[in-house]
C-alpha cells in the first residue's frame, strides 16, 4: 500500500475524498472522466452503482 507522505492517505483514499466533495454540492452536472480508473473492483462497484443512483 503506497501511502502519501503529505496527506497520509492512499491514492484509493484520495479518490473517495475527491468523489465525496464533487457530490457534496450536489451538482446539476458532474463529469467523471477517470471514474473508471480504480483499481479495486468492489470500488468501482460501488462508485458506479452510486452514479447510477444519481
């Protein structure tokens, strides 16, 4: 697990915190480019079930 040494949190980390301020304003429009970029499947599951939902 490679970890930040200035955050302390991992890329995986990183990408849930960056989902969770994108959707904190609940914006009208939001574009995921790189979305599809996790590399755990049960993440991007979970991202996309939540896009989905949106």
């Amino acid at each position: 697990m490679k970890v930040d040494a200035g955050s302390g949190l991992t890329r995986g980390w990183k990408q849930y915190v960056a989902c969770d301020r994108a959707l904190a304003t609940r914006p009208r429009l939001l574009i995921a480019d790189e979305h599809m970029s996790m590399p755990d499947l049960r993440t991007r599951a979970s991202v996309l079930r939540l896009l989905n939902g949106m």
